[in-house]
C-alpha cells in the first residue's frame, strides 16, 4: 500500500452530481480525514427494524398483497438469473483452465492461443456513498 494514498472516493453518483454544479457538503469529507488519521472505517449497517407491539396485526389490502407477491417473484427470478450466470461463469472459467493446461502439457504457444495470463477474478468494488461510511467499531 502507497502511505498517504486513500481507498476513499466519490460514488458515481455522487461524482455526476458534482459535474452538474450540485453543491458538495463539507462534512463529506470527513471520512478521508478519519482515513488519513488511521481510524478503521466501514460501511454503515442498516438500521434495525421496528418491533412490532404484541397483538398489532397488520392489514394489508388484496392489491398491496398482490404488489408484493409480484415483487417476491421478480426477485425470486433475478436471483435465479444470477445464479444461472455464476454457473456459467465457473463453466467457462473451467473450461479455460482445461484449454490453457492441455496447452500447457502439449508445449503449444500460450500467446498464440491467447491463453498467456493465469484467469485472475477481477476485484469488483461496490459503489458505496460516502453517507454510508461510518466509523469501525470494535
């Protein structure tokens, strides 16, 4: 790690709103003044949910009803299409691990088959609001 380089920055979204002459608050730029002073920072957990008092029941009418069963299957759904992707993906990263070991004990040109590099997952970092960075505690 580079000393006095931060891992903090902008959301996309927030980077877009500065573009458009949105106003950029002062107190955001406090978690790269935490980070440079060395404070462990992480991302803020999502509040607790309300507890509900005993006996309240709650009433949902038939179209908030059928809203939500829509929307558990749209999310059912993507969560299957993600998954089927995840498979695919590890299909195809084996595949290509095969490929790029037969070349290897056969003494073909890795270049040539464009199978030079080791297959190294690319890191993908989630685009985090500097809202939601908070102070680790331990």
């Amino acid at each position: 790690m580079v000393p006095n380089l931060s891992k903090i920055s902008l959301s996309q979204h927030e980077i877009d709103e500065i573009k458009q002459g949105k106003p950029f608050p002062s107190w955001k730029f406090i978690p790269w003044v935490l980070d440079h002073l060395g404070f462990p920072l992480m991302k803020r957990p999502p509040p607790p949910e309300p507890e509900k008092a005993e006996g309240e029941e709650e009433e949902i009418s038939e179209e908030q009803k059928v809203a939500m069963e829509k929307a558990k299957k749209k999310k059912e759904a993507e969560e299957a299409k993600k998954a089927k992707e995840a498979e695919e993906a590890q299909k195809a990263k084996e595949e290509r691990r095969r490929k790029r070991q037969e070349a290897i004990e056969n003494g073909q040109d890795l270049a040539a088959l464009g199978l030079e590099e080791s297959e190294e997952e690319e890191v993908k970092i989630d685009d985090l609001s500097i809202d939601d960075l908070v102070l680790a505690v331990d």
